[in-house]
C-alpha cells in the first residue's frame, strides 16, 4: 500500500519517503491505519478507518545486470489480510515499476528536466534538477489506471511544489504510458492536468530499458516537460470546444428534467379538472370549497417549476421581501442581475 494514516496524527503518510520524514523516527512502533482508498473490499462489520497495517522497509543495493545498484520502494501492508477477508486495490506491473523508478529518483535526488517559455514554446532552453525546484516531498504520489480491455496502461507519478513555479506552475506529472493511446485521449488528459496548474511529461515503454520485472530506468538524460501555461495556450480551441460540450449537455439534462416535471404537473393538473367535473354533478356540492383546494394545490407546486431569467437563462430562485412579506422570483444571478417576475 502507498499510504497509511498516522494514528496519532491523522495525518496520511506517503511510504516512499517517510524514512526521511523527522516526524516519524520511529515507524515499527507508532500505529498505522489503512487508506481507504486503497481498500477494495472489507467484511461489513469491520470499520474501513480502523484497519491496521505495518510498515515494510525496502530493498537497498539491489544490483543490476551492469552493475549498477538500484533500491526497491518500501510500502504499507495489512497482516493477515486473506484471514480478514480484506481486498486491497491490485497493485499493477506498471504501477510497481512507476514507484520504484521515482523511490530510486527520490533517494538519489537527481532527475534533469528540460522546459521552455511561454513565448518560446518549441525552445526547450531551461534545464534544472527536478529536485532543485519546491517540491513538497512527502506528498509525491501514484495515480494508476487503465482501460477495461487493459489495452491502455497508464501510471502518473504527481509531484506537487510547496510554492507555484512561475513557469511550471503547481507541480509536475510524470505521465508513464505502456499501451497505445489515442491522441484525443492525449489532449483530454494534457487539458485536464493543465487546467488544475500541473505542467506534464509524457514517458512512454520505448523511453525506458526494463532492467527486471520491478526496475525502469530513462534511456536519455532528462527528461521534456510541457509547462501547465504552454498546455493550455496550445491547446486553447480544445479546451473551449470540451468546455462548451460540458454546459451543453448540462443545459440539455436541466431542459429535459424540466420538461418531466411540467408534463407531469400538467398531467395532474387535467386529473383534478377531470374529478371537479365529477363531483360539481354530484347533489350538494360545494364548488366554491373544492377551487379553494385546487388554488392551495398550485401554490405547493409552484416551487416545482421554476421560471427562467429572460435575461440570463438560468432558473430563478424564489425570493420574500423583508418589507412586505411579499413573494416574487428573482435572478440567482443577483447582484449582477437584478431581474424579477411575480411568483402568481
């Protein structure tokens, strides 16, 4: 497991860098719960928040074929997990080989990135050592997902700043990609790391030598980052097109919950017109006392239905006069719009 929380903190604690954390100098002692976000499944009566798990350190010195020396990352486990009946998120190959690569990256504090400006966009003329920029350390993190048909196979390793670069802006995401993706997918994901201040790194299979079945490492030297503010320039008509296909198919879910709503109330509405006729041809009754009913009726289901602001287009909400007590409709907009129509 990624994450644990500290029992006595409550404070949710990364495995890959916690043996540098002075907070936490004695980690086989202190107690350690599970993330529940990393939990699948438990028994019902067993309370999410109060699983228990320890702390298993990691493998220092591995060697490799060319005699290079690489560390496998420590991590959180729950003992007795399959006597429990507890289901942890699987952990993927690619989701083990994106954490060891950056564990190793992390203890070595040596990964060169290479970035351009703004007004530059296809100079990649800047390089600094990941590690030499704010990074907040003990909340780099793995993000992993795929595809239903496991065709497409992603990993992205977060690395947040303490401060916002002016460049880079809040942080940085390796995206490590092992499947062929479309590049609609591509834009869509660049977009939405963009849109939340991320600048992005796209690492794909042929960028690294597979050094065994946990370890990866990068053929080249350094690797390009595409900076939050280059993402979205580049992508400008993409962003507005996806963002007006988002208000598009809210605006038509309103619409079509609007017009449930009236055909239903209309659909009522006719039924008690239908039973008035009914009873008015019944001997001794009071025609006067059943409109009074019908009025009380429309008034409880006027809230239904809410008008539209004539000049915005958006549901008005419904509004009492501190003076009068008076009932009206007013834009949801106000101050900015000060439009109002009476609630009869």
């Amino acid at each position: 497991m990624f994450f644990a929380i500290n029992s006595q903190t409550n404070e949710k604690i990364n495995s890959l860098t916690i043996e540098s954390n002075p907070s936490y100098q004695f980690i086989q002692e202190d107690i350690w719960l599970a993330d529940s976000d990393e939990i699948e499944s438990c028994p019902k009566d067993l309370d999410i928040t109060k699983i228990k798990v320890r702390f298993r350190e990691g493998k220092s010195g591995v060697i490799n074929y060319n005699g290079t020396k690489y560390d496998i990352s420590p991590h959180f486990f729950i003992p007795n997990k399959s006597k429990l009946d507890i289901n942890t998120i699987p952990e993927s190959k690619e989701h083990k080989l994106a954490k060891n690569w950056i564990y190793n990256k992390i203890k070595q504090k040596d990964l060169k990135i290479i970035f351009s400006e703004v007004n530059k966009p296809n100079k990649y003329s800047n390089s600094i050592n990941l590690f030499d920029l704010p990074i907040d350390i003990s909340k780099i993190g793995i993000e992993v997902s795929s595809s239903i048909t496991s065709k497409s196979r992603k990993a992205d390793v977060i690395c947040p700043f303490l401060t916002k670069h002016e460049i880079l802006g809040l942080g940085i995401v390796f995206e490590i990609q092992f499947g062929k993706q479309k590049e609609r997918t591509k834009i869509i994901r660049e977009l939405d790391w963009a849109i939340r201040g991320y600048s992005l790194a796209w690492l794909l299979k042929e960028d690294f030598n597979e050094i065994s079945d946990l370890l990866i490492d990068l053929k080249k030297p350094e690797v390009k980052v595409e900076s939050f503010a280059n993402l979205i320039k580049q992508n400008n008509k993409d962003m507005i097109r996806e963002l007006k296909f988002v208000v598009q198919d809210l605006c038509r879910q309103f619409d079509d919950k609007r017009n449930e709503i009236e055909s239903s109330l209309n659909s009522t509405l006719n039924k008690i017109r239908e039973e008035k006729i009914k009873l008015e041809n019944l001997k001794g009754f009071d025609a006067n006392q059943f409109d009074k009913f019908i009025k009380n009726k429309l008034e409880s289901m006027k809230d239904l239905i809410q008008p539209k602001c004539p000049r915005c287009s958006i549901p008005m909400r419904k509004i009492k006069n501190k003076m009068n007590d008076e009932i009206f409709w007013g834009c949801a907009n106000y101050p900015s719009c000060k439009q109002t129509m009476p609630y009869d």
